[in-house]
C-alpha cells in the first residue's frame, strides 16, 4: 500500500439554472481550470490530522470516534472532517491520516472550494486505501457529507469537481450529462463582496413561501432557459448563449438576488460588446459571469475593472477530480 497520494479538484462557475436547481429542477455548471489540492498521508496516531492553512487551519486533531462531534469545529476543518466521517463509516479501518490541502483560488470567491475539497479528501482516501468507487459513488458520499455540514444544496458544485467539463445538471444528481469539452469564451468579475450561499437560499425560500406561484413560475422560466441554453452551448450558438444570460438575469432580479454592484459590472460588460452576462452562483455580491467574443474579450475586461471589479482569468470546461503527482 502506497504511503501517500495526491489529488487535486477544480472549482465551478454556474452558468445557467441557479435557485431553480434546488428545486428539482436543471443548471448548467462548468469545471475552472483552478484547482484544490489535497495530499493525503498514512500516520502511526490513529485518527484524523488536518493543514488547511489556506483556510486558517493548522494541526488540527481530531480522533475517529469524535469526527463530526466537536462543537467547536473550525469552519474550515468542517468538510474535510465530515467527508472522513462518511468515507470512514462506509468502509471502516481506516489507518490514522494527514490531510493537507492546497488551493489555488480564495475561498471568498464562490468557486466551490468546499465542495472541491469534499471530493478531493473521498477520491484520495479510495485510492489510498484500495477501495474503488464509481463516480455516482463519490457523488452520493460527497453529498452526504454536504447536506451534514450546511444542510442544503443542489450538489452542481460536486458534479463539476468529479465530473469537469460543462454539465446538465438536476438536482442532487439526478440526471448529469456532459455538454462539452473545453473552454468558453467568458470573463469572470469579481464584485469583491464575499456571499453567503446559505443565506441567500433561505431569502429565495422564504420569497417562495410567501409567493409560491410567482416563484414556481419564475423557476419553470429559469427551467426553460436552461433547456435552449443546453442546445446553444452543443452547438457553440454564443449570440443565442448570450441573449439567454440576460434572460436569466431578470430571472435572477425577480428572485431578489442581484445587487448593484453586480448590475454595475453586468452592464458595464454588456456595454462593451459582451453578447450577455448574468450573475453567477448564489448572488448577492460575488462573481458574474459576461460570454464575449475574442475581438471583444479585451474591452470586456476593461469595461469590468473600470467599474470597481476583479477579472479573474479561467478557463472553462477543467477536468474533473485527478491524481496529481
Ligand atoms: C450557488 O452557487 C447556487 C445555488 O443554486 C445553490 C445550489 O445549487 O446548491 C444558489
């Protein structure tokens, strides 16, 4: 048995379908090409050693028979916890383990950090410890280990670390289907306002409850759009792609979560030749995302860091979960 091993995941922009998704219903997701490393190594002391400097831990112990039971779990020890917890339960003896993780974007953006390093901890434990799992496997494993930590999500975020490329995706997996391979030609801005997810599901939850048919409605609208915007991107159709982002961001306006810093960026790039731009993800602050063609990439960029955001240079479409060397 190897002593060691290394794998990394990419992080996730959602380009179609958020909040509907949580709802049963279809997004569209892709895998960037940053990556979250996480290096797992067999140690004599039973139990589980965490470094996640990145996210301000360090030597943090826990043993097997507390994973998952601290009251005072630090934040971002959690996932990592949760996952050997549910890795641990599914095929016991597991030997005492060092996680250290390793990550090329901040966790302020909504890249899905915590979901990269969900599936990076159960693919690198699996192959450590010689147990094979399928990539539905790893799903269900890693949406377990999601809905214990923070209780809700659709799963898309798991989806593009395993799968990689760009996604069709319902609702805790019910149906994943790979679109197409490679990049898109996006630009992504930063609002520099980090969100909270969770919060911003319980404001489109509570619309829904005091609105539930305006909201459904809006939801079978946003279905709509994903549906023609799996066609367009099959068929590379970016003027169709674009006028469909702009769609779902009045979508997104009439759920209540757009804020003017990102309608100052969405605008400022539509202005400057974008074919469209939406939001991207929970909303309330963070990332948006404007589709634009090559001659127009430049001046979408500009237009983007004139108004106050941060062009975060990815690519679109990255492979899916790997070992590293
Ligand atoms: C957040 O990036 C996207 C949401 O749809 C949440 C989820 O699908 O888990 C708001």
């Amino acid at each position: 048995m190897n002593e060691s091993i290394k794998v990394s995941a990419p992080g996730k922009l959602m380009l179609f379908g958020e909040h509907a998704v949580i709802y049963g219903n279809p997004c569209i997701v892709t895998a960037v090409d940053q990556r979250m490393e996480v290096e797992v190594r067999i140690q004599s002391k039973k139990g589980l050693l965490i470094d996640a400097r990145d996210v301000g831990v360090a030597d943090y112990f826990v043993n097997f028979n507390r994973l998952g039971k601290g009251k005072r779990t630090l934040k971002g020890a959690k996932f990592i916890e949760y996952a050997v917890k549910n890795f641990v339960k599914e095929y016991d003896n597991c030997p005492g383990i060092h996680i250290k993780t390793k990550s090329d974007f901040s966790s302020k953006f909504g890249f899905g950090s915590s979901s990269a390093v969900t599936v990076g901890v159960i693919k690198a434990l699996s192959l450590l410890l010689g147990k094979k799992l399928s990539k539905k496997k790893l799903f269900s494993l890693s949406y377990k280990t999601v809905l214990d930590v923070q209780g809700v999500g659709s799963g898309f975020d798991l989806a593009a670390a395993i799968w990689g490329g760009t996604l069709y995706f319902v609702t805790g997996g019910k149906q994943i289907t790979s679109l197409k391979k490679g990049n898109l030609p996006i630009v992504v801005g930063y609002t520099g306002i980090k969100a909270e997810t969770s919060l911003l599901v319980k404001q489109v939850a509570g619309l829904r409850k005091r609105r539930k048919r305006l909201v459904d409605s809006t939801f079978n609208l946003i279905t709509e759009v994903v549906r023609e915007a799996r066609k367009d991107i099959s068929n590379s159709n970016y003027t169709g792609l674009g006028e469909l982002m702009n769609i779902n961001q009045g979508y997104l306006e009439t759920l209540g979560v757009n804020t003017i810093e990102l309608s100052n960026l969405i605008f400022a790039a539509k202005s400057a030749g974008a074919y469209g731009a939406k939001l991207s993800g929970a909303g309330g602050g963070d990332c948006m995302v404007a589709l634009a063609s090559g001659s127009k990439m430049d001046d979408v960029k500009k237009a983007i860091k004139k108004n106050g955001g941060k062009v975060i240079d990815v690519k679109m479409g990255a492979e899916g979960v790997r070992v590293e060397k």
